[in-house]
C-alpha cells in the first residue's frame, strides 16, 4: 500500500468506523458466536500473494465484528467500563503513523516530553501532592500499560529497596500483603515473581474495607513467624463491590514498619479524583501523605482509550534502582547526565508506545470541566438505577453504592425463610438467565460467600433512557426468575 493507497483506505476506514458509532445502539451488546467460530471463516494459512485491501475491510465487518463484544454500548453495565474516545482514536493512529518506541530520550524527545508533562497534568486533575509530580525531579508518573503491570512494577522495586536495606533476607520469607477483596493482579504478581502472598481478610460490616486493626495484627502475626511484608497493595475502589480501604489507617500503621512499600491501587475509582466532592471519601490527603505508589487506569472510566495506566512514584530512584539495565548500546548523553528521564527505567520493558498523545488530546479537548462532567454523569447515572432498585420488591442492595458501581441480588418473598445457599442458588440462576440476553450485559460476583450481580456504569454514551430500560430488564427477569424458582420449589 502507497501513500494515496493508504489515503484512500484510511477516509474508508473512517467511514466504517461512524458507521459503526451511529448503529452500536442498534447492535447486540454482546457477541452470540460460539468457541471457534472463526476456524472455519479464515484459512489456516496466510494468502500466498497480497489481497486487495477494501476485501480485508471487507472481511472485517463481515468476520471479526461479530465476534467482538461491545464495551462502547450504552447498555454494557459488566466489568468496569473502557474508555473511547474519538480524540483517542486519532491519537492512536497519530502514534501508529510515527511508531516510534520510545524507550529513551534520543529515540524520539517528543515522546518522553510529552509523557513529562502530561503525567504531571494528570497529577493536578487528581489532586496528588507536587512530591508525586516529574517537575519536583524527585517523584514522577509513568505510563504503563495496566494496573498490573503497575502493581508488577511496585513489587519489583519494593522487594529490591527491602533486599538492598536487609540482604540476609531470604526470598522464601518476604511476603505481598493485600486482601481478600484486591483484584487478581496481587497475586498473578505473586506468581511471576515467585513470592509469597497474605490476603487479609475483610469483613462485610466494615463494606469490606481493609482497617488498621486487621493490618496490625497480620503484622505482629507474620513477624513473630519470622516473615517479612515487604508491600502492601491498598485499594481505592475494589472490583467486586467499589470498597475502599481505609488509607489512612493502614498508613499510620505501615509508619511503624517503614521498609514495608504502600502502593495505592485505584484502578478504576481513582480518576474520580478530578472532582473535589469525592476527594475526601477516597482518601486523597491520606493517598497524598502515606502512599509510596498510587495508580489508576485512564482506560476505563478516565476517557482514554486502552491501554493507558497512570502510575505515580514519591521516589523515582525506587524504580530505577531495580530496574535501571543499561548496555552501552542504550548508554546516552541526556541519560547520562541527568538531564532527561528514560522511561525504559520505570517498567518492565524496553519499547514503549507513544501513549501519552491520548492523554494530551483528550485533556486539551475535553478540558477538566469536561473530564469531571464525564465522571459526575456517571455517577449520577448509577444513582437514577439505585433509586429505582429501591423501589423493587424483588432486589435488594448487596452493599452500599459506590460512585457508579451498584452491587445487588435478586431475593424471595419472605427471604429470612432460605438458607444462604438457597438464595445463592436463586442468584446463579438469574445471572445464568440474563447471560443469555444480548440486549445487556452485567457481571457476578462474591462477596464474602454471597452470590451477588454488578451493575457499572461508565459508557460515555449512557443516558437515563439505558438505565430505565436496564432496570425494567432486570426487574422482570428477576421476577420471572424468582416466580421459577418458587415454583420448582413446590
């Protein structure tokens, strides 16, 4: 493909791509296709000789997209929304159209001035403390590609700060700390690393927020069994229930223990920072004073598209002290004398795509005002479902709300006659029900044995009239479920 070959096909593309946009609403939320279903639809090995390009568009539209699942659809209430955005859109294809990695300074300035600055923007619309800012040449932000690779990032450098102030430690000892109700990242960190890992357990009349208490004792506990927590994994809005731990606590406890990281995983609650209603509730001043990490994913509610991970530091000497790795062949002068960062010494690999171009068009066209209505709506679209919930005689709240997060169950008249398993029973069989639909997707979950469904909000292209029709969804399939379930029962 030439230049005007690609001018051609990209104006193409682009037309497929708002055609899509103006029929998503029209389209099943959720793909029908079965496992394989692709096997028998493209040859099993590449074409010997180059096709024309407007087939492969083609084939596209008539193959993949109805194998996709559709997270930009303004009924998709499963997971935690993804961000999409048409700024971010163009900024990928401006990214793709230079492919440059990234990995130093010389390889392309742009690309680590650019993530410098906008980093430290991001910083300011959170409202973290100037120590976390690249301008303070003491902290700094990073962009990494998840919340995992964050976390991952975070328990490399704790373990090499810990090795390097006690290197008679030995690897079978240190510990993660999290708890049970910390995304699954803690422990695939555990697995890749080869660690050991504790999940406190949290209890559902604290809203399964980890306290100080239960930290300290874990502490006492696994000190006197000769162990050693070297990090522990906070969380500022969990994915079962939107539970935030209490941050403050545990940072006066982890005062006491200062060779013990604090890394804050905000993944999804934590750009709800932008507006200041919500700071205190999430704990920004205690984030600001006692976290040594804290990381949220832009590319779920925060607009960006994926992959965008914001990850802050207080110490950036933490990260590259563990994972500075510089042949001569990477050595330069800027790197040398200090005079820029290489941001090849902050995660785990070397190239690096040149996300920071989403952040920098989203922010500049949306602006903060932008950016907290975005949140806000959310948020109030959440509450427009719990209203009406409240209203139900077939759903109650499993926990209280959280930002744009509903946590729910469908339960019997008379429900103090059944047994938890029973009414568990009763829930896995709505979900299998509403699974079954392509008009909506939400997601199940357990909290503490109690079988339970998630309803997120979060598309930018959900109004009151989804939320309506996604109750009344709701509402008469878990009738229906119930009025089945009594009836087998008879």
């Amino acid at each position: 493909m030439d230049v005007e070959q690609f001018r051609k096909a990209g104006y193409a593309a682009i037309d497929r791509i708002c055609d899509y946009f103006y029929s998503l609403e029209k389209l099943p939320v959720v793909s029908k296709v079965e496992p394989g279903y692709l096997k028998g639809l493209i040859p099993a090995q590449a074409p010997e000789e180059g096709e024309d390009f407007s087939k492969v568009q083609d084939d596209y539209e008539k193959l993949i997209l109805p194998g996709l699942t559709r997270w930009q659809h303004p009924s998709f209430f499963a997971y935690f929304p993804t961000g999409c955005t048409f700024e971010g859109i163009l900024a990928d294809l401006y990214s793709s159209s230079v492919a440059n990695p990234g990995f130093n300074w010389s390889a392309s300035p742009a690309c680590t001035e650019l993530e410098v600055i906008t980093m430290d923007w991001a910083a300011k619309l959170l409202g973290l403390s100037p120590e976390f800012y690249n301008s303070s040449e003491v902290g700094g932000g990073v962009v990494q590609t998840s919340a995992s690779d964050s976390v991952l990032v975070a328990v490399v450098a704790a373990r090499s700060r810990y090795l390097t102030a006690h290197p008679e430690t030995k690897i079978e000892d240190l510990v993660i700390y999290s708890t049970t109700q910390t995304h699954s990242l803690a422990k695939k960190a555990a697995v890749v690393l080869g660690l050991g890992i504790r999940s406190i357990a949290v209890k559902t009349e604290e809203k399964f927020s980890l306290r100080g208490g239960e930290l300290r004792a874990a502490l006492e506990e696994d000190t006197k069994l000769g162990k050693k927590p070297f990090i522990m994994i906070a969380t500022v809005g969990s994915t079962s229930s939107g539970a935030v731990d209490n941050i403050g606590e545990l940072g006066e406890v982890l005062k006491e223990h200062p060779d013990v990281w604090y890394h804050i995983d905000a993944a999804w609650a934590g750009v709800a920072l932008a507006c200041p209603e919500y700071r205190e509730s999430l704990y920004l001043p205690e984030i600001n004073e006692y976290a040594t990490s804290f990381c949220t994913n832009f590319h779920k509610w925060g607009l960006v598209n994926f992959d965008f991970s914001a990850m802050w530091v207080r110490d950036r000497k933490l990260l590259t002290a563990a994972l500075d790795v510089t042949p001569l062949y990477l050595r330069t002068k800027q790197g040398d004398e200090g005079t820029a960062i290489d941001y090849r010494n902050w995660h785990l690999g070397l190239g690096r795509k040149f996300r920071s171009l989403k952040l920098w068009f989203v922010l500049r066209s949306y602006g903060v005002s932008g950016f907290q209505n975005h949140i806000r709506k959310g948020i109030e679209m959440n509450n427009l479902f719990v209203n009406l919930l409240s209203e139900s005689k077939t759903l109650e709240l499993v926990t209280e709300p959280s930002l744009a997060l509903t946590v729910f169950r469908v339960v019997p008249p008379s429900a103090e006659k059944y047994t938890l398993e029973e009414i568990n029973g009763l829930n896995s069989q709505f979900f299998k029900t509403m699974s079954v639909r392509d008009d909506i997707m939400i997601t199940q979950t357990n909290l503490n044995g109690v079988i339970c469904i998630r309803f997120a909000v979060g598309s930018a292209r959900t109004e009151e009239v989804h939320i309506r029709q996604g109750y009344g969804v709701i509402e008469r399939e878990g009738a229906a479920t119930v009025d089945t379930w009594l009836r087998a029962r008879t």
